[in-house]
C-alpha cells in the first residue's frame, strides 16, 4: 500500500513538474494534452484518497 501511494504522489509530483515547464513558456499545450493531465491528476488523487481512508482494503488488493 506505501509503496503504491509513494508511487503515485511522486508520478503527480513528475507530472506537476512538466505542467509548470510547459507553462513556463510561451508555449501554449493543445487541449487535449490539458484534458489527459487533468484525468490522470483525477484518477491519482482517487487512488491516494482510497488508500488513505481505507488502508485495511487496500492491503486485501
């Protein structure tokens, strides 16, 4: 379970990072590529708030 939570905090840490790069410049990112980061962002904070609220469940996966 730690290591799946530690595992996903430091994806969206790596994914924050490359949002701020890609902002940072006068680039601007196509919709799509917004609408795959906002999903994952989604599906990973669902995941950590899963594993936090119920780590009994989680260690049965």
């Amino acid at each position: 379970m730690i290591s799946s939570t530690k595992h996903a905090v430091g994806l969206a840490f790596f994914i924050a990072l490359l949002f701020v790069a890609v902002m940072n410049r006068d680039i601007v990112p196509e919709q799509g590529t917004l609408l795959l980061l906002g999903t994952s962002l989604v599906g990973m904070a669902t995941l950590v708030r899963r594993n936090l609220s119920n780590p009994a469940d989680s260690a049965k996966e």
